[in-house]
C-alpha cells in the first residue's frame, strides 16, 4: 500500500456511499430532470449515520499497475448496499431486491407480507 | 480586484465593518451579498468554501459573534459590527491549531471541501465541550457533509485533537484558549 491512511479513508467513505446507496438517495426524476436536487430531499449518510467500519487489507500485487498498484476508490461501493438488504432479510424473513430501500418501502413490503406470515403461522 | 461589480460602483454601497480572524474589515459591497461571497471575493479568504449554498451541508461554516453558522445564509448586512472566524484564523503564526494537526496525521482530509466547515464545527465543539466523547463529536459534526471520508477518519481526527489536549499539562484551559492565548 502506498498510503495506509489514505487507503483505509477511501474504503470507508465508499462504504459509507454505499450504505446511503442502500438506505437514503433516491433519485426522483420528472420530465428528464432530478426533482429532488437539494440536500433536503436527497438525504446522504452524516456523522451519526454510519456505523463504525472496520478495514483491513490483503495486500496483492497487480500486475498491469505501476509498481503493483491498483486503485482502490470504487471498489467499495459494492458491497454494503447488499449486505444491508441480507440484514433486514434475516432480520425480518422478507426478502428485498430494490435501494434505496427507504422507510416507506420497508413498511410497505412488510406489510403485503404480513397475511402470508398470519396464514403460515395458523 | 473584482471586476463583476463594475456596473455598480462600489462607492454606491454604504461601508459594512466587521472583524474577520481578529482583522478590523470594511466592505463596500450590496447588503444582501451573502458572507461567504464576501469572505472569499472581496476579502479574499477562500479557506471557506461553498457546498450546496441552501444552508444544509455545513461547507461554508464559519463562527460569528461566537457562533457557529452556514455563511451561505447570512447576508453580509447582519455582520454589521460582528467577530468573525473562519479557517484561516485557526492557525496562529503558521502554527497550526491542533484540530487541523489532528487532521492532517488522521487522514480527516480526503478532497478538502468539506475540511474547513469540519474544523469549524469542531473548534466550536471543543469551545463549549473540551472534553466530548464519540456521541457528542458526532452530534457536533452532524450538520456538516462528508461524501468522501466516511466520517470514520474525521472523527478520529477530533477525539485524537481532544486526547492531545487531555494528555497535555494541567491546564484548565481549553484547546482553543491555549491555542489563542496571545
């Protein structure tokens, strides 16, 4: 790794975009325009959101990078939006397979899958 | 300097006095001009920067009157006579305060844009509270947006910048008064 501290800051920040990727940032788009272009309508992750995240590394080299390197950036924004959605499907039983998956979504699916829950439980 | 205003001459504007980092400053400009447009084209203090200028992202936080506040909201009119803050009176002499310490060997800086709304928020948290825990940080920094660090970084940056000032000699001086003690 060329700079551990920096390398870790940008597998976190990833992470933490993909967890608004998960939780928060819908795109609303009307007539071929974002209607939801501001900070109050489009909600990102802030300091009390994100969890603490834990990084550490496997170090391989590339070998099509200079000195072995690899980039680093993207590669983490993968990850937390499905890791989210298997956390609430073990939490719940209900399987999601859309993000965001907003409040109202989560109550929504929830809902529909109430009376086949009543109908097995009886 | 600043040639967009050249259809209004300056002389129009009455003079608006305010002290920026501990400078007496008088501005010609309209008093509905916001403080972050003034702060950096007519004084030149670039170090606080514009996010989303709605008032949400805490980019362009700075203190006034011992206040911490989005400078994008505020007309420059209602500084009239103010004590303004903003980044660049953080360091004293090129020595820098010890938050910005923080950040630079915690990584709490990523693309930067964000930095001095961060330092701010938390200069001013260490004001009223020399001694936060992690909730508190988070609370204090929860009005300011970082889409690249995580926060995880950030935050370490403060609560390190606060066990500096903790594991420092006994002194019932907070960071901030020590740093500008003069």
């Amino acid at each position: 790794m060329l700079h551990p501290v920096l390398a870790a800051g940008q597998i976190e920040g990833g992470i933490a975009q993909g967890i608004g990727y998960a939780l928060y940032e819908k795109v609303v788009w009307q007539d071929g325009r974002m209607a939801n272009n501001q900070m109050t309508n489009y909600i990102m992750p802030t300091a009390e959101d994100v969890p603490p995240i834990h990084v550490s590394f496997e170090e391989i080299p590339f070998q099509f990078g200079g000195f072995g390197a690899k980039g680093l950036g993207e590669l983490p924004h993968d990850g937390p939006a499905p890791a989210v959605l298997n956390a609430i499907r073990d939490a719940t039983g209900v399987a999601f397979n859309s993000i965001p998956l907003l409040p109202e979504d989560l109550y929504l699916g929830l809902a529909a899958a109430q009376p086949a829950e009543e109908t097995a439980a009886r | 300097m600043s040639t967009s205003e050249s259809a209004t001459p300056s002389k129009r504007w009455p003079a608006i006095r305010f002290n920026v980092n501990g400078e007496a400053r008088s501005v010609k400009v309209p008093p509905m001009k916001r403080l972050l447009d003034v702060l950096r084209e007519d004084l030149h203090l670039t170090g606080t920067k514009e996010g989303c200028g709605e008032g949400e992202c805490g980019s362009c936080s700075v203190r006034m009157n011992g206040e911490l506040l989005n400078s994008c909201l505020v007309p420059v009119l209602q500084a009239e006579g103010a004590d303004i803050q903003t980044v660049e009176g953080l360091a004293l002499d090129g020595a820098l305060h010890p938050l910005q310490e923080a950040f630079l060997c915690h990584g709490g800086a990523q693309c930067g844009i964000c930095t001095p709304g961060m330092l701010m928020a938390a200069a001013q948290l260490l004001q009223l509270n020399p001694h936060p825990a992690m909730p508190e940080i988070r609370e204090a920094l929860a009005g300011n947006l970082c889409r690249c660090t995580g926060f995880m970084r950030i935050l370490e940056s403060v609560a390190a910048a606060v066990d500096a000032q903790s594991a420092s000699p006994a002194t019932k001086l907070t960071t901030e008064q020590m740093h500008h003690a003069r």
